[in-house]
C-alpha cells in the first residue's frame, strides 16, 4: 500500500524514493498500491495502543471500562511506543472521523471528529472517545487525515503504482474511496490534473495490476481474453463522493461487462452476477 502516514513521516519520503530507484536499477521488480485520498480509513480501535487489544474484542472492552487502564492508554497515546504506529500523533483528533456505528446511542457520532464528538459530550476528547469504543463495543469505524495532494501526485505517478480502493465496506459513512478511486484518478488526476496520461491511468488499472498478479487472459482487449471491459465518458468521468457525504456513485461510467455479460448497462446495474472467483497461479 502506498501510504506516508503523517507529518512525522513526510522527511522519509525522499528515502522511500532513493529505494525504488535503487530496485529498479538492480532489475528487482517493485510494485506498490494506492488509493488516490488523503485520508485513510480503519476501525477506530486502531487508535488504541497495541496493548488493549491483547486477546480480542471482549478484552478490550474490558480495559475500557477500568480507569487505572484509561490512564496508561492516555498516556501511551500522548507519548508513544517504540514501533506503534500511533494515529493520535500523526493525524491528531482534529483529523479523525466517525464513519460507522453499532448501536443508534451514538449515531449523532458519525461525520463528526473526535474533537467535535467530545465537545458535543461535554467531556475531554480521550474520555468521550474511550466511552465511544466501550459503548459500541470497539465497532466503530473512521477515516483519518494524514497526507497531501502533492505527495499523492508524487508517488502516482511511480511506475511501480497500481490504482487500488482498499475500501472497507460498512454501515454509516465509509471512505469515499469504495465508490470513487478508479474514477477519481481517471478524471481529477488524468484529465484534469495531467498527473498521467489517460491512457497510462487506464494501463495501471488494467494490464499492469493483471501482470502485477500473474493473471492470465485478463487486463487487456485480447481475442481470447475474458471480457472484462468499462466503457466511460473521458470527458465526464470523476468521483462524486465526499467524506461527508460517501456513497455516491461516480459520474460519466456508461457500461460495465464482466466475463463478457452486461453488469452496468447505461450506468444501472442489470442485475447480472457473471463475476467468479480468480486464484494466484499455485494457488489450489
């Protein structure tokens, strides 16, 4: 996954180049994935350090409930710990949002920061969030801020990148990524922004990630091929979801057909199920 999470991470960057470099010199075939966002999307309960989650979902709820433990997760959360990636020092709660819930207690949650939760509360930002995951039993899910355009742009425009959603699929409000990156690269990056060429942003979605894969008669318009084939509008395609507003489907896909069958046909879905199951080569 391409993903430089945080400010504190933003001097590595040059380092992680210097890497691709070299690889390509030495012929080490490199790939990478990337969601074209910002921000990044998991449970909440990542948030936690790596502790709290010792034996499963019953015990975190557990440590949640016992203040002495709050204690040392605040504290862990303010200072660190050696090899955690901790979401609290790189995006902060003023870049972390609710985007899912289990229960409707705290269904004004979603769409809010944590900082703006816990105002809402009244009470401090590390006690509304603990409440928030022991109420709902760790089931939250959020997206966090930690990047920027430019950096995406940089590393998009790798070799090495292939377009991926890595989107997580839940109630609420998801990561607008699970309905819009294919057409987000294809019309803000492509089109408009000139990051690429259309036809290199159509390559790494297509014949690059079949290759990537090993996956044989896929990824190209080949007699023979299976035919996975989208037709879009160049001139009209692009995202429409937010990270406020999320399940919107994208502008401009006129058709879709998987193994040859029709599974969007004027931007409606028809219905049809003709996707199968695909498995690595050596795979049994």
């Amino acid at each position: 996954m391409g993903k430089v999470a945080g400010k504190n991470n933003w001097d590595k960057i040059g380092a992680v180049l210097d890497l691709l470099e070299q690889a390509k010199k030495e012929g080490i075939t490199v790939s990478f994935d990337q969601y074209p966002y910002v921000a990044g999307s998991t449970m909440m309960g990542a948030i936690l350090p790596p502790w709290v989650h010792d034996g499963g979902t019953d015990n975190v709820i557990i440590r949640l409930k016992d203040e002495k433990l709050r204690k040392k997760m605040r504290h862990d959360m303010e200072n660190g710990i050696a090899g955690w990636d901790n979401f609290i020092d790189f995006a902060g709660f003023d870049n972390i949002y609710t985007t899912s819930v289990k229960t409707e207690k705290n269904a004004d949650a979603v769409g809010l920061s944590l900082t703006e939760f816990a105002q809402k509360r009244g009470k401090d930002v590390y006690t509304s969030t603990f409440d928030l995951l022991m109420e709902e039993e760790n089931a939250v899910g959020m997206v966090d801020f930690y990047g920027t355009e430019e950096h995406v742009k940089l590393f998009m425009q790798r070799a090495e990148m292939n377009v991926c959603t890595d989107g997580l699929l839940c109630p609420g409000k998801p990561h607008p990524r699970l309905y819009g990156s294919f057409p987000r690269v294809l019309g803000k990056y492509a089109r408009d922004e000139k990051v690429f060429s259309l036809e290199a942003a159509v390559a790494k979605m297509t014949s690059k990630a079949a290759a990537v894969l090993s996956l044989s008669g896929r990824g190209q318009l080949r007699e023979g091929n299976f035919a996975d084939i989208t037709i879009f509008n160049a001139d009209e395609i692009i995202d429409k979801g937010t990270f406020t507003d999320p399940i919107q489907y994208p502008q401009g896909l006129c058709h879709v057909m998987v193994n040859g069958v029709l599974a969007v046909q004027n931007g409606k879905h028809t219905g049809a199920l003709a996707g199968k199951v695909i498995k690595h080569k050596g795979v049994k």
